[in-house]
C-alpha cells in the first residue's frame, strides 16, 4: 500500500494524539487508588486489569499516524516492564508528559536536539536522586506488602509471593503458572524442571531407564532451531576439545545437526542431548531467559543481535 509522508506540525500533532490516546486509558489505572480498565477479548470473557502494559497492548487505532504515536507509547510500556516488571504506568504517564512540553517548546521555537540532551540530563540527575531516596525491602513483611500492591491489593498473593522469596532468595527464580484447581499453590523445586524431553532415544545413557544424565555440561540455550550442521561446528570444537558433554535447548532440532549430535554419541565420540524448549511464543522466550538466568548463561537470539 502506498505510504502517507506527513511534516512539522501535522507529523507532531498527529503522533501526540496517538500517544495522548492510550496514555489517557492507562494513566486512570496509577496510584494505590487507581481504576481498573475492562479489556474486550476476540474470544472468552472480558478482563479486567489495571496494569498498564496489558492496557497498552490491546489499544489499536485507525488513523496512521495516531497508530505510531500509540505503539511508541507502547514500546515505553514494554521496555519498562522487561527491565524492571512494574511501572509501566508511571512510565507512560512521565512519556505522554515530556512529549507534550516538549512539543510546546519546539513549537515555540526551542531547538529539538537541545531539548533532547537537556531531558537526558534531567532524567540522569532525577534517577540519581530517586536512588538515594530508595529504601531496600529486606524483610518477608515488606515484601508482602510490595507483592500485595502489584497484585493490585489481593493480600493471599502478596504472600504466597513473600512466601517464594523467603524460600528461593534474592537471586532466585520465581514462575507464576496458571493453574487448573482453585486455590494458590506452592511448589519448591531444586534446580529447574520442565516439560520436555531428549529429541532422540539415542541420546540416552542409560538404556534400561531411558534417561540422559549429563554430569557439569555445557549448555547451548537458543531461541531457534539449529538444522544446520555448519552452525554447530565451532561449539562441537570447542566442546569435544573440553571432553566435557554438551546440552542443546532450542526451538528444534533437526536435519544435519540433529544426525551429527547422535552419530557422534553413538560413536562414543562425545556425549550430547537435545531438547525442545519449552511452552511457545512470548512464553517459550521468558522459559529460556528463565534457564539462561539459572546457569549464568545467555539465550542465543536474533533479537538480542546473538546467532548461532
């Protein structure tokens, strides 16, 4: 389709009320008092949430430039909420409100780029104070209560999160997972377990009990499938030179690489194993974050500029 070009004042204008738009239907929800916002749904029931990223994504406009004024707006959500998992409304209020001045002032005839490296120094001198205002939250009590706020008020949550934090730590890793039952359950697990199996029989080691055990593996995580066998050869160097086994969670795989991973088992040449990753889509990535956060590695992804 043939693209609209727009300039100065109409390109302002027109991106402003796309972000002021989704910014007013998620700044309602900010504040211990905030509203919730009912979120109609293509298929089941509505949902009612008051977080902001969630509002955010479902907001779709029709005018062209609205539409990229809106999913700016959203990419500020998103990001707020990867880095840090909260504020994604504060985050959306404090955008809508620096576009508006910033927009008078260049109306006014500031100049952009000075408007830009001035904001950036505001926001490095306010994060700076912010810091040193900050207060840790050390006890189970204060993190029950902060777990309570983010589960907008339900106190049985904010303690079974309390709870998790008190058993795993700091550097722990909590999932949250819808469950089947009422209730909320609590399950402590040694390590990380999830659903999926080896790719192939013969990456088991033990024959009888058809398990794989890798004693202090190498771990390739990648959000991708490896079919391939060119991609693999440097790894397979380097770890063949180690003598030491080699894990693979991928999105699959297959071909090449796949005949390559077990001729060499069954040659006895080094051991492997290979598994599917788990869940799909947004969760499988979170899944991968989740088992590259535990072994102190990092998911080998397009997104994040890494391939194999």
């Amino acid at each position: 389709m043939p693209k609209l070009i727009a300039f100065d004042e109409e390109a302002r204008r027109g991106l402003e009320r796309g972000m002021n738009t989704l910014a007013d239907a998620v700044k309602v929800t900010l504040g211990p008092k905030g509203r919730n916002v009912v979120l109609e749904k293509k298929w089941g029931a509505p949902t009612i949430t008051n977080d902001g990223v969630s509002i955010a994504k479902e907001i779709e406009l029709e005018d062209p430039y609205e539409k990229i004024g809106a999913e700016l707006v959203k990419e500020v959500a998103k990001k707020t909420d990867d880095v840090a998992g909260d504020g994604t409304t504060t985050a959306t209020v404090l955008a809508q409100a620096m576009v508006r001045e910033g927009l008078r002032n260049v109306a006014a005839g500031a100049n952009p780029m000075g408007l830009k490296r001035g904001i950036e120094a505001a926001v490095a001198a306010v994060s700076e104070k912010l810091l040193g205002m900050a207060t840790d939250i050390e006890t189970r009590e204060q993190i029950a209560a902060t777990a309570t706020i983010s589960a907008g008020g339900d106190t049985t949550v904010g303690d079974a999160i309390a709870e998790a934090m008190d058993k795993v730590g700091k550097e722990g890793v909590i999932t949250v997972e819808e469950s089947n039952t009422f209730g909320i359950d609590l399950e402590l697990t040694e390590g990380m377990r999830f659903d999926k199996g080896y790719i192939s029989a013969y990456f088991a080691t033990d024959m009888e009990r058809m398990e794989a055990v890798l004693e202090d593996p190498y771990i390739l995580i990648a959000n991708q499938k490896v079919s391939n066998v060119k991609d693999l050869l440097p790894i397979l160097e380097k770890v063949m030179q180690s003598g030491k086994p080699l894990l693979i969670i991928a999105e699959d795989t297959d071909g090449e690489a796949l005949s390559t991973l077990v001729v060499n088992k069954i040659r006895g040449t080094f051991k492997s194993v290979a598994v599917k990753a788990p869940g799909f889509g947004d969760r499988r990535k979170a899944m991968l974050q989740d088992i590259a956060i535990l072994t102190g590695g990092q998911v080998i992804s397009e997104e994040v500029g890494l391939k194999l």
